[in-house]
C-alpha cells in the first residue's frame, strides 16, 4: 500500500479540546508514512431518521469524505461514561441510511485523553462496541488511554518526551493495522 489516507474524527467541539491537540501531535509522529485529515464533525446536523430518502447534503459530503478514507483515527474525549453526542451523531448520521453506510470496512483505531486517571476508557469501550456494529475492523491493542498532563503535547505541538515512545509505538501499529486490514470496497 502507498501511503495511506487517514481520517481523523475528533469527538469535540471544544475551541481548546485537548484531544485535538493530541489528535494533531499524533500525525506528526509519523506524518512521513501516512496522509491525514480531520474530518470536522462539528458541522452535521442532528441525523433524523426521516431524512433518510432526502439525506442532507452536509451527511452526502461527509459520507464520500470517509468512503475516501483507508482508515479512521477515533481521537475521543469521555462524556458521562460514553461517546460525546456530536461524535455519536456523526456516527449515526453516516452509517445510514440502512445498508448505505459509509463506515462498512474501513479499519479503524480509538485513543483518547482526559485529565482524569482512567483518561476515555469508558467511551472508548461504548465506541468500540458502536464501531463492531458499524463492521469497522478495530485495533485491539495497544489500548490508549492517554491521560492529559504538562507535557504530554509540548508548546510546539509534538508529542513530549516521556510519552513520545509509547504513543510512536501506537501509531506505528496503527499504521499497520490499516495495511493489514485493507478497507474492503462495497
């Protein structure tokens, strides 16, 4: 495979979201292997399942933008022990209208930061569960539960040195699990 097209979801619509700064300091660890684009959720409507023989043009665009994609990258804060609702409406929103999904196949991986101990471990695992139903094959391990801390994306952006490795490590396999998992075309 050449290098492949990643699409980033962020599960925020926060101006200082710290895991879009993650997101965006994840990319430069292997900005050399991959290209990536985050995808910006904040603009969909609220899916209706009424539209779905006149599905919104904002859902058709968004819809071609991840058909285009080789792989996602689910970078997730955690709300009330699950998935944000604007992550959860995106999700919807383009897995229909029923057997027209745009996720069926893609392979996919989820991280997250939170400054709390346990960082996004429940609404990676409620994504995890979305995403088997959405026929995403999922990267199982290593699991990123990232807790936010000084340091952890430096003043410049780039991941810090005391989890420069580990993350490089969660990237690199990532990176193989799209290779490995090829996005089966419908």
């Amino acid at each position: 495979m050449s290098k492949p097209n990643i699409g980033i979801i962020v599960g925020s619509n926060s101006q200082s979201s710290i895991n879009m700064q993650l997101a965006k300091a994840l990319t430069k660890l292997v900005s050399d292997q991959a290209n990536f684009e985050i995808i910006d959720i904040t603009k969909l409507p609220f899916y209706n399942r009424d539209e779905d023989d006149n599905t919104p043009k904002a859902f058709v665009d968004f819809k071609a933008l991840i058909g285009s994609k080789d792989g996602i990258l689910f970078v997730t804060p955690e709300h009330n022990r699950s998935v944000p609702a604007l992550l959860k409406n995106a999700l919807d929103g383009g897995s229909r209208p029923f057997k027209q999904g745009a996720w069926n196949g893609i392979p996919a991986g989820v991280i997250g930061t939170s400054p709390g101990g346990p960082a996004t471990s429940m609404a990676q695992q409620h994504l995890r569960n979305i995403l088997v139903f959405l026929d995403m094959p999922t990267m199982q391990q290593p699991e990123g539960f990232i807790q936010w801390k000084d340091g952890l994306v430096d003043a410049n952006g780039n991941i810090g040195t005391a989890s420069h490795d580990y993350l490089n490590t969660w990237m690199q396999k990532f990176l193989a699990w799209v290779e490995k998992h090829p996005r089966q075309k419908q």
